[in-house]
C-alpha cells in the first residue's frame, strides 16, 4: 500500500522512489499530527490514551464507516447522498429485526446491512442501469430513505432491549486487558479490508478504471455497468454496517438522525485526498481524513472554544489539510 | 444478397460498384478470407456514416482503408469492434456469420483494436490499462501486481517498446500514450488486428518500429486492417488497399500494382494540386517574435531563436525533443525558469495563453482532445471560442448571428464535414475535429501562429488544402511556427527548419540546407555533457529511429 | 493548561467546573439557558462550558460532545438528554468517575441524575391545548406545527396538546401534525398551506420557538392575522410582537434562565454534598397580551 | 433561449428546426405540469389564484435565487456548499447594517448584496487561484459563514424595527392592483436577468467553456481563472441577494438556519437538466426544478400526505422528472 495513498493502485516505481514514497506516506499525516501536536500543548487530556481511543476514534468510527464505503463510489466518479440517512433506514431496520421480529442477533445484524446493501443496489441500479446522474439517484435514495425510517419506526427510536450483545457490538471490548471498544476495532479491520479490496482485488481496479475513464474500461471489454453496481452495492454493505454500528452504540436506532453524516463523510474523504472528478484516491487518505474531522471536534471542545466558533476553525483547519495534501503532490 | 468479389490472388484491383451491393460473379472461397463485411449500413442522427459497406481482409494480408476525414472509417472499425451495432448488414469470420455483441466479445472472437481516439484510463499505470479486464491474478479475486508489471516487460521486451509497466498514462506524451494503445492492442492474442491511425501522432523513426512490429504480427492466419491519412506509409506496409468515400464502398487496389496518386484521386474523387510550396522564397526581415535562452526546470535548455514576418519556421525532432514545451512555454500554459521572450522588439511577459493571445500569439495543441476543443459543444461555439470578445455588441450582449456566419464560412473553407454548424463537435470524424480547432485560430486572426501537429489525422486532400491556407498566412505577414513530425511536410512547409534534440535547439537551417539526412543528424546530436535527465526511453528510441 | 478557561482538574484552589452539555445552541431558548447558567456560575464562582449539537436530531453526536466533556472531568455536569436511553451507559460513567450530574430540560432515564430542572413538556402542551380550547370555544379544526418528530421533548410537545384535546375538546378537530424542523421559513409555508387546505380553520399551534415565529408569519403572510387563533411556545422577539399586534393570541413560556441558573446551583450543591430534591420543576406558564408586561412573566421572557 | 436549455450557449440552428425546438421546450415542463394537473384533480384548492402565488411561489424564492445563482456555478463544473449558510450570514449582515448600524435601507441591502458577493469573491479565488476542489473551498466555506453568522449575531435572531421598508421587500406588491408579492417579482426579474447573462453574453459562453472543458478554454486564450472567479462572484450575489429576501419576508435575520438550502437548490438546478459534470444547463430548467420542488411540497401537504411519506413521494418525483428530461433528450 506504499504509494498507494497518494497514488492509487500503484507500488513505487523505482528502488531509489522507495524512500521517497514513504516520505510521502507520511507528509500524508502531516496535517493530522500537527493538529494532534497542537491539541496535546493546548490540553492536558487530550493526549491520553482515553481520550484518544474512546473519545475520538469512537467518535470516528461511524463517519469513518461510511466515508471508506463511500471511496469506492467517489472513485468511481460517483457521489453517494443516501449514506447518512440510509444508514438511519439500516439502524431501524436492525431494530425491527432484532427487537420486533426477535431474530437472533447475528441475523438481525447480517440482515441490516443486507439492508444496506439493497439501498446499494438501487442506488446501483439506477446509476448504472438506468443511467441516472448519481447526484440525483442518491438524492432521492436519500430523502425516500429518511421517510421509510420514520414510516417503519412510527417516528420513535427503537430501543434494544431485548439483545442485550446488540451494545456490545459498539462498547464491549472483545479482546481481553486491551481496553479498545468492538467498535472501534470493527472500523479498523473493515477499512483494511476495504484497502485490500481496493488496491489489490479486480473490484478495486476496475473502480479505478472506470472513475478514470469509464467509456475507454467498456472498449476494454469491462462490463461497466456492473462494475458500477457492485461498487454501490459495496457503498451500502458499509451504510449497513454503519447503520449497525451506531445504533449499537446508542442501544437505540434513531429514525431522525442521519441526514448530514453525508457531508461529512464526502468531506472526509475528500481531505483525504479521493477527487470527486473520479480515478484518483486512496483507503488511507480516508482513514486520515475521518481521523482530522473526530479529532478536530474532539479538541476544539477540550480547549473550550466557543462552538459558534469551532465550525470557523473547522473550515480553516480542512482548507489547511487539502492545502499541505496539494502541496505534497505538486513536490512529487 | 451479396457476393463475393475480386481475384482469389488478388492480382487485379476489384472493380468499383457504385450500386453497393457488390453483386460479382468472381471471388475467392470464403475460406481464403479471415474477415467479410457485407452491405453493412449505420446512421447517426443526421448522418448516414455508412452505406452498404463492403470490405474483405484476407488472410496473411495488411489491407489499408483509406478515405476522407468523415467518409467512415472510425465507424466501421467500431463495428468490428463491438462498439456500435450495425443498423444493417453482415459479417463474417472465417467464412461465418458473427454478430458482434459487445467489446469483450470482439476480443474474443479475436478482433483486437487501437482506437483514433485514446482509449486509455489516465489514472491507471501503462501495465494496468494493456492488461485491464485480464489482470494476472491469485485465485478469481486478488491481484498481482508484480506479474502483471512482469508480464508488462516481456511484452515491451518483445515489442522493443521504450515504456515503463509502472509509469501512470496521464504522465505520458501523446507519442507514448499512443505506444501504449499498440502495446495493449498487441498484447491480445489477436487475428482481426485493427489499427486507426495508430501513426497520426508518431515520428518516422516510432512509425518504423510500428511497421516493424505490425510485419511481426503477420502470420498465415491473421490479418490486419490498417487506416492512415499518410499516404506514403501505405506504400510500405500495406499489401492492399480499399477506398471508401462517404460512407461508401468505392475500390480496393492492390499496392504494388497501384500508384498513390491514382489511391489519392479515388479517395477525394477530384484531381489535387499537389507539393503545394510557400509562395515566398524566405519571410521578411522583420523580426516578430524573438525568443531567447528560453529554459524551463523539466527539460528546455537555452532554446534562442528569431521567427520573421512572414515566414513559416518548421520544428522538428524526435519524439520528448521538447517541441510540444517550446510552445507551450512560449505562450504561457508551463512555467519557464529563464529566458525572454521578445515580441516586436519590446520584451513581454507571458504568464498565461490568455495573455499570449492578447498579443497576437495563437497556439494550437497536438492534443486536440485535452486542449483543443470543447467536445460537448456545437461546431459554431468551438470556432468562435477563441474570439469572442470581437462579437460582442452594445456593451455585452453576444452577437450570435455574426459567429453563426462565421462559422459557416469555416466549414465551407476548410469542409468541416458536419450536418450543421450545431453538430456536437464529439461526433465528428477525428480528422474533422481537428480542422475545427485550426479554424478557431483563423477566425482569431493572431500575428504569430504556433501549431503543433496541426494536420494530425487529416486526410491529404484537406491536408493540401491546409498547406495552401499556411502558405496563404505566411504571404498575408503573419508569422508560422510549424511543429510537426512528419519530415517531408516539415522541409516541403518550411522556410527554416529548427530542430530540437533533449530539450535544446541542435540546428536552424535555411531550407536549401534542410534536408532528411541533416534533420536526422542533428536531431539525434546529443549533448556530451551532463547527458540526459530521463535517459533510458529516449537513448531506445533514438536507436530504433538510427535503425 | 494553556487556555485559560481549560479546566482538568477539579483542585481545590481552582473554580469548580461545570460542564454543560445541552440540546442544541443556536436558538434563542439554549442561548436563554446558558445565559441563566452562566449569571449563576458568575454569582457562585464556577466556570462552565456550555455546548450543544447542531441540530435536535443529532443524538450521536450529542453522545460525543458528553464523552468529550467527561473526559475534561469536570466537578459537575449539567446534561439534556436528546434521547436518555442512549446515554445511560455515559451516566453510568460519570457516575464511576465521581461527577455528580444535574439532568435539564428533560429528564434523564436512569437513576444517576441526582436532580433534574425540567419543563415538564406534556404539561406545558396541555396548557397550551387548554388555552387554545377556551379561545376558539371548544369547537372547530385545529392545525399543530411541531419542529421534531422523533425527540422526547418533540413528541411530547405534540402528544400532550393532542391528548388534552381528545380527552377534554370532543368538538375540536386536530389535523395531522406537519413538522417543520424549527425553520422559521419552512413552518411559515406549512402554515400557509394549512389555510389553504382549510379555509375554515380555527387555530394554529406552533410547538417551538422557530415555528411558532413561523406560524405567526404564515398567518401574516395569509392575511389571516387574527382571523386565525395562534398559540405559540417559548419566547423570543417575534413571538412577543406577534402576541402585540394581535396575530398570536398567547404563548406558554418554560423558564429558560431559571433552567440555567438552576443547573448551577445544583452542580455547585451536589459538588459540595449537600442533598437535593429528585425535581425541580422549573414550570410552564402561559403568557399574552394581558400579563405581558407582569413582572414575572417578563422574567421568563427573552428576546 | 429557445433550444439553450437543452444544449448550453446556442441559438436553434435551423428554420425548420424552430418548431421542434419550441416542443423541446414545453416538454422540459412535461413534468412539472403532470404534477401541477395531478394537484388540481386531487385537491380544489391546489389550483387557486391565492396558492400558486401566494403559497407556492412565495415558497420558491429563496431555494430559487440560490439556485438561479449557483446554476452558473454548476455548469462551470463547479459546486456551491457555502450558499446555504452564507445566505444566513447576508441575513445577519443586512441586520447589522440596517438595524445596528443605522445605515439607510437601501444602502443596507446593498452591503449585504455585497457581502453575498464577497463571500463568492473568496470562494472564487479559493478554487481559480489556489485551485482548491470547488466542494472542499465551499464546503470550508459552509462551516465558515455558519459560525460568523452565529457570533456576529451574538447567536440570536436580529429583527429588522427601524426600516419598515424592509420587510416591503419581500412581501409588499410594487405593482398596484395585482397581489403579487414583491419577493416573487423579484425572483422571476432576477432569473430573467440571469439567463440573459447566461445565454447572450461572453460570461455565459466563458461559463460553458470553462465547464466544458477548462484546460482546452485556457489554451484558446481565455483567462479561465478570471472567469471562474467571476462566476463564483455572481453565484456570491444571489446568496445576498437571497439572504435579503429571506430576512425581509421573516422581519429578521436567523443566523442559525441555512443548512440544508444549499442540497435543496442543487437538487433543483440537476432537476432542471443541467449537469454536475459542467458544461451544460440552462436558466429556464433551473426555474422549473425550484418550482417542481415547491410544488411538491405544497402539494403534498394540502393532499394530507403524512410528513413521513412526503419525502418519499418527494424522491420518487424526482426520480421520474428527471426520467423524463432523460427521455426528452434522447429523442432529439
Ligand atoms: N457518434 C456519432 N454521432 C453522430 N455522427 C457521428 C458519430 N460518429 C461519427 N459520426 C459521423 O459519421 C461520419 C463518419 O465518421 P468516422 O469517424 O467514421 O470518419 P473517419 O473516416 O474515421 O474520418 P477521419 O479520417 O477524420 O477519422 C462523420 O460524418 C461523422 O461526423
Ligand atoms: N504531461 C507530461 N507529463 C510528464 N512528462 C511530460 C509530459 N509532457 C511531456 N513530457 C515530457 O517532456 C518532454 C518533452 O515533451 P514534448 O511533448 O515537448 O516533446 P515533443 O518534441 O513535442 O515531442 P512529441 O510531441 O512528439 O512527443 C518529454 O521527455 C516528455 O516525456
Ligand atoms: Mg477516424
Ligand atoms: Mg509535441
């Protein structure tokens, strides 16, 4: 994965380009750990092992989620703007299962992110097949999402109380005197999966290829629209996931929430350096772009700022990170 | 419905058959033939592209289609490549009916093809686009990228081709790209081998190579269908050659027996003046454009020259002699790190092409596609796009009427051929395109021309006629700069000749000096010193150019 | 620490710290609140920080911003639950590290809080029911503007005025609930279309501050002003206006600066040990154009 | 503008082109009208003088000016986060001239106009000059202009009492006799003005060409970073612009809505054909998308359509208006 998160699907060039390439991995981080730096000399609990693991990659791992399934789709030249409430539709349809239909948890689990992977599907569907612009498949995908949620919770949470490994799933703690919750090892392995799926697997190269330049993959003899569909079908299994995920955490599926975790995981991974123009992206980058957003909000409120005020700093520090991400690039 | 034509050994150029349907009592057993077209049609809105086409590649054989920009060339190499379907008409492999379903089918029935256009997915390395949809891998799923680059370098070794299995195609000059086209065309094991215009954008020493390579490929069983607008390359590589005009089948002439000059008046169906020369010995002495000690961080080292009034000075070099960043950098689309520019006598800066051609300076690019045209939108809109400012009236309000008559002037003089002034300018023939964006530069009306390749993929009647409009030009005062890389045109074109090796200026020669062996000798004269940046590709190349 | 008004530790030389985490802080009501809050902290000599999520549905991040806080380890925290189920195991936490926590607004669903200032909203919507009833005479179809279909303090604003009515008003009609996120445009158009689709209605009831001020314009903007019988919640300038020139009959105000103020004092009465009462009921009061300018009432309104 | 919302920047080619091209034209309102007459037979009071004008086109100005602005924008391939909350931030602007600053009424919207303008201006030369992806500068943006919204307005709404002419703006009639409210008038002025702009003049031909292809428009002499930061500077005086009317019809600057205006007026520009790749679009489509928008909206609530299924007869819709511009277009 060397190159890879500045590059795409390659590995270094040349020997000599070795060193250089992982110079570049971490200039990657650049703006990460400055912030990082900053935040541990402003605050004393900021950097601690508490903070860090249980405030912000917990608080990651949901927009992290759906930012890493969403890669795949913003590579293909696509846009995705169903995730946030999609993930809502998933969340609500674990509750269903799990707490309606008292399925077993593994089945209630298994068949949200099914559920995710059915929003995929039309999202797919109808990009692929029916030749929708994704801005506007995604669109409405987005808003009929949002109304199933509220229709099939009638408007209230659902709370799990009847499978009580359901929270577990978020907060437990699998592996045992490592204090990391399940959530935010799932994150983790799921990202490196997708990194893996990616950059090393026909899927992630014919992403690739088809965010490059989707016309010249179909003369190549790749079925596009298929291609297409199974990279959205993929965006949904990680909306399900999320949708898992969160809920997990809340003990609750919130049928109302949803609706902004899109821009937030675009801009994730946009920071990370993925072009909306398609072709160019990378896992990482993602991974650290949803790591700069958690761990902004995390230490602008340690530092007290006021809120009206953290989303000013917000701004600024995200035109920052692309900036110095430009840079790096423009030195290669 | 349709019959086979022609004389099984094909001594004896087919008879034209003017009704199309090609009823002809003699022919060769379909056996002997690897691939038949019949009374293949296709319209587009507004274009009827084909008409009861008919084309017959033998076995063993490289058969060249030629034709006008426009006459259906492209289209009908789409057909067999699965790219479009026919609205009628049949075709068969080995004697057997075929329907074409798709990209993929195509390669699989052995139909390999290198688009006119770059079909190449930029963000991808040069090994990842040949072997894209047959990637090596473990199992159905994982890739692997280390025999996928390997596999890569054999077939470069093999094809004797200058690239890099890692490079990403985006960083790639035109020439390259197109390398990697024949690479990936090559790579399929293929016995229908189509090629549209795969030398529209190589040198004569890479067009050697290719010919080199394409005589490898021949075998007993396979066959190559071979389109260029150069007609001096037909004569040696191809065995026959088929005419078609306006979407209409019209000869096929076998090329020993046949002399271009016959090819050229069946193609174009009227008589050409030809080795149209400048009508001027030399330009003026007015200096108008004076570049000096011209260098820039990538590769231009000291380039000083002085382009006259009236005089139209040829660049040439091998492929990477930093023509292409000459201009470029004149007018501002790089960075230069040193150098003046002087224009008229009084130095300028030119941080950008706007201001280039604000002071009369035009560049036309070899990159048509990137940086010529606006290919989703209309004919009328692309040619007046460089001169818009001149068509406005009352203060601000475009003056559509005037661009419209503009633009229909354009057509008529350079016949663009197009439905209409609002045709999208994507679907135009390549060779028509590319005329498209020389008459944005005449309507801009600049002292100072510089056009890079600018007859790429124009067929030779329009190509004559493009010679006499620079001509024209160069007699109205302006001044030319010709960057091209076909020799004959440059020393045919040119009052004084440039030449360019690694990024420096070798050679200006008069044009009574310039000749074939002289351009060679000091395109090929590197400097001993410091030697080259990007040493390997190019050293190769020149070898195979020295050949 | 290197800002000044960063707090970690709760030594004793040092202000207790009280950390605030409310339900949102763009509106009127939560600048109201931290505004009591911060009068009270300056009064006791505490410090505070005072945060909330952008918007009423943003129960996970509403759950970030209270880890965030705990992991300042305040001496207290003041908290408004978006949903309170979803925070009880934060509560258990706070509890395990020792901070006493003051629910607000609403109440928390878990043992922790050792006191919660709240409006009790199903009674303040009732009220608000109540009010309208008398003023339309107990019969005629009513329209019901909410801003949040889902939160507790959402539903209960609707549920407690729908109740009141099925249970004491047979004669009165309630259309179907449309909710308008607490956008002053978007309720106003909600409004507009409510009259338009009846002609004959007889009152409007917008549930927050935003639609409320929404309906208030809607009507306005209709030509309907005091043809229509509207009855508003919370405060803010508009409102008052509104109830001024005639177009809202009245509106139920809760006690946002007591809320604040109360947060305080009870974070400040828990850190010291001292014992508190299970409830404060900061109360609901109904105010227009009569007792608007009584003292008391005047104490509970904001602008 | 007769064929121009199909293709970009040109005139009907031919005579006999003309009628073909006025058809083009009445289908582009294929669906609006299906929706309209749908309306009118399901309920009686849809089609009343009083609702269409009153509720229906009173309810499209905002979401219209915005995306009458960022239409230009689009079609540069560009895109707009920031005008959702910078609309807010020309709200409290207007309030600090008007009512803090006592400046006179006219002088007053003038500088909000030009705030408007001012924050397209940074945008602008965040994505010409500094080449920022548009979607991070704006999204930046988005973040930036909430939080100043919010302190410069001391996060409380500011209310317009000194300039009664004010609120005129919006909901006063400058025509006699004829109930149509101002803020209405104002909107159709303001989008004729713009597809002036768009179709007849060099801005609108640069607009298409950068959006077209911006590499081949700066090699034919045109100073694309200009241009570009020109089109954010008129996007900029829409969000003013519609910053001003939306405190004039609410007597009050609100500092903390905005978000979500800007999805809504992107969807109503895609609605109305043009693309998000660039290149193409036109004025009239983006009209019929705000109105196919507010319509929906109107009209679903005066059928009783609960609000939970609003949104998914919403996105529904807009699956099938934009199938049909699909269709539309194919047929030519
Ligand atoms: N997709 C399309 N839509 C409409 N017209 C098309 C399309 N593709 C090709 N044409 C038209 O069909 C005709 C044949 O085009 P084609 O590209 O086959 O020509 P060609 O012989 O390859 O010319 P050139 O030598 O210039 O490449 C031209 O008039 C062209 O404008
Ligand atoms: N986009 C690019 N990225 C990386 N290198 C480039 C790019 N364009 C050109 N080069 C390199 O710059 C050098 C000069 O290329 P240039 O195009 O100026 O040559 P040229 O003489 O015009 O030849 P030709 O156009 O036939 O390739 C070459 O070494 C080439 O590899
Ligand atoms: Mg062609
Ligand atoms: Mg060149």
């Amino acid at each position: 994965m060397t190159q890879t998160a500045v590059q795409g699907a390659q590995a270094p060039a040349l020997n000599r380009g070795r060193l250089r390439a992982g110079l570049q991995q971490l200039l990657a981080f650049a703006s990460l750990i400055v912030i990082v730096i900053f935040f541990s000399l402003t605050s004393d609990v900021f950097f601690t092992y508490d903070n860090l693991v249980n405030n912000v990659l917990v608080s990651t791992v949901v927009v992290g989620l759906l930012a890493v399934g969403t890669t795949f789709v913003i590579i293909t030249g696509g846009i995705d703007l169903s995730i946030g409430t999609g993930m809502s539709l998933c969340a609500v349809m674990s509750g269903v299962f799990i707490e309606n239909l008292g399925l077993p948890l593994w089945l209630g689990v298994l068949g949200a992110v099914l559920v995710g992977g059915l929003i995929g599907a039309v999202n797919g569907a109808a990009v692929a097949f029916f030749k929708f612009p994704p801005f506007i498949a995604t669109l409405a995908m987005m808003l009929i999402a949002q109304g199933l949620a509220l229709v099939i919770s009638h408007t209230s949470p659902i709370y799990f109380t009847k499978a009580p490994g359901y929270i577990d799933l978020a907060s437990g703690s699998i592996i045992p005197g490592i204090d990391v919750p399940n959530a935010v090892l799932i994150f983790f392995v799921t990202a490196i999966i997708a990194a893996i799926l990616l950059n090393k697997t026909i899927v992630g190269r014919y992403t690739y290829a088809i965010g490059s330049n989707a016309d010249a993959t179909a003369i190549s003899g790749i079925n596009v629209r298929r291609w297409t569909w199974v990279v959205y079908v993929i965006g949904g299994l990680f909306i399900g996931l999320a949708g898992v995920m969160i809920s997990a955490r809340l003990a609750s599926a919130q049928p109302a929430t949803g609706q902004g975790y899109e821009l937030q995981a675009i801009a994730a991974v946009v920071i990370g350096g993925t072009s909306l123009a398609g072709g160019k992206g990378s896992m990482v980058g993602t991974v650290i772009g949803s790591l700069i957003i958690a761990v902004l909000n995390n230490g602008l409120q340690l530092i007290s700022v006021p809120q009206e005020w953290q989303n000013v700093v917000l701004g600024c520090v995200i035109l920052f990170a692309v900036y110095m991400d430009m840079l790096r690039r423009r030195e290669r | 419905m349709f019959t086979l034509t022609g004389d099984p050994d094909g001594e004896e150029p087919y008879v034209s058959n003017p009704s199309g349907d090609g009823t002809n009592a003699r022919g060769p057993m379909s056996g002997d033939y690897l691939l038949q077209v019949s009374g293949v049609s296709k319209e587009f809105p507004g274009v009827k592209a084909l008409d009861q086409m008919h084309l017959e590649l033998r076995k063993g054989e490289v058969l060249a289609l030629v034709g006008e920009n426009g006459a259906g060339k492209s289209t009908l190499m789409k057909l067999l490549a699965g790219v479009y379907t026919p609205d009628s008409g049949r075709f068969l492999l080995d004697g057997e009916e075929v329907e074409i379903s798709g990209p993929k089918h195509a390669q699989e029935l052995g139909v390999s093809i290198i688009h006119q256009e770059f079909n190449l997915m930029p963000d991808l390395t040069v090994a990842q686009n040949i072997y894209i949809g047959r990637e090596p891998r473990w199992g159905d799923f994982l890739l692997s990228e280390k025999r996928l680059n390997e596999a890569a370098s054999a077939l470069f070794e093999r094809l004797e081709l200058p690239l890099d299995p890692r490079q990403k195609v985006s960083e790639l000059t035109v020439a390259k790209q197109q390398m990697v086209e024949i690479a990936k065309a090559l790579s399929y094991d293929a016995r229908v081998l189509i090629m549209d215009e795969p030398t529209a954008a190589l040198n004569d020493a890479e067009v050697a190579v290719l010919h080199d390579l394409i005589r490898r490929f021949r075998t007993p069983e396979t066959g190559v269908i071979y389109i260029s607008h150069r007609m001096d390359e037909l004569k040696a590589i191809s065995d026959r050659i088929e005419v078609i005009r306006d979407g209409r089948y019209i000869d096929t002439l076998t090329t020993s027996e046949t002399t271009m000059r016959e090819v050229i008046s069946l193609m174009v169906g009227r008589e050409l003046k030809e080795n149209v020369r400048p009508e001027t010995e030399h330009g003026t002495d007015e200096v108008v454009l004076a570049v000096r000690g011209l260098s820039t961080k990538e590769l231009l080292h000291d380039v000083s020259f002085e382009l006259h009034r009236g005089e139209i000075l040829g660049f040439a070099g091998l492929m990477g002699a930093g023509r292409t960043e000459v201009a470029r950098a004149i007018v501002g689309a790089d960075r230069h790190s040193a150098g003046e520019i002087e224009l008229k006598g009084t130095s300028v800066r030119l941080p950008n092409p706007s201001v280039a051609a604000a002071n009369g300076i035009g560049y036309l690019s070899e990159d048509r596609k990137r940086f010529g045209l606006l290919l989703d939108q209309r004919v009328g809109f692309n040619v007046a796009l460089s001169s818009l400012t001149k068509y406005v009236g009352l203060g601000v309000f475009m003056k559509d009427n005037a661009i419209r008559v503009t633009a229909r002037e354009m057509v008529e003089t350079l016949r663009i051929k197009t439905p209409s002034i609002d045709q999208t300018v994507q679907n135009l023939s390549g060779g028509n395109q590319q005329k498209v964006v020389i008459a944005k530069w005449l309507v801009k009306d600049c002292d100072v021309l510089i056009f890079d390749e600018p007859t790429r993929g124009i067929d030779v009647g329009a190509k004559e006629e493009i010679y006499q409009l620079l001509n024209r030009l160069a007699a109205e005062g302006k001044a030319i700069i010709m960057i091209s890389s076909e020799l004959p045109e440059v020393l045919r074109m040119s009052h004084r000749v440039a030449v360019m090796c690694e990024g420096r200026l070798t050679a200006l020669l008069a044009a009574d000096e310039a000749d074939q062996e002289s351009i060679m000798h000091y395109a090929t004269l590197r400097p001993d010193v410091l030697g080259a940046v990007d040493e390997t590709p190019e050293a190769e190349m020149q070898e195979a150019g020295t050949r | 620490s290197g800002s000044g008004n960063s707090s970690s530790s709760g030594s004793s030389d040092k202000k207790p710290t009280v950390a605030i985490i409310a339900k949102g802080f763009q509106f009127a009501y939560w600048q109201a609140v931290k505004k009591g809050a911060e009068q009270e902290a300056k009064k006791l000599g505490a410090s505070i920080t005072f945060d909330g999520p952008p918007k009423e549905t943003d129960v996970d991040q509403q759950i970030t911003m209270l880890q965030t806080a705990l992991a300042k380890k305040p001496d207290a925290l003041g908290f408004a639950a978006l949903d309170s189920k979803a925070a009880a195991p934060y509560m258990q936490q706070a509890k395990s590290d020792g901070i006493p926590v003051i629910a607000f607004d609403s109440g928390v669903d878990s043992p922790v809080p050792v006191t919660t200032a709240a409006t009790n909203n199903k009674k303040a919507a009732a009220l608000a029911a109540k009010h309208m009833a008398d003023l339309i005479g107990n019969k005629g179809t009513v329209a019901v503007v909410g801003f949040d279909q889902t939160s507790e303090s959402g539903k209960d604003r609707i549920d407690g005025f729908l109740n009141w009515m099925k249970k004491n008003a047979p004669d009165i009609k309630v259309l179907t609930p449309q909710f308008g996120a607490g956008d002053l445009t978007k309720s106003a158009d909600i409004a507009k279309n409510f009259l338009t689709a009846n002609p004959d209605l007889a009152g409007i009831y917008g549930a927050n501050e935003g639609s409320a001020e929404g309906v208030a314009q809607g009507v306005k903007e209709a030509g309907m002003s005091g043809k229509v019988t509207v009855v508003g919640f919370d405060s803010g300038k508009a409102q008052i206006d509104a109830i001024k020139d005639g177009t809202m009959a009245g509106a139920i105000t809760q006690n946002p600066v007591g809320i604040g103020e109360k947060v305080v004092w009870a974070a400040l009465q828990a850190i010291k040990g001292k014992s508190l009462p299970k409830t404060i009921d900061t109360g609901a009061y109904w105010y227009d154009k009569s007792n608007l300018n009584d003292p008391k009432i005047q104490a509970l309104l904001y602008q």
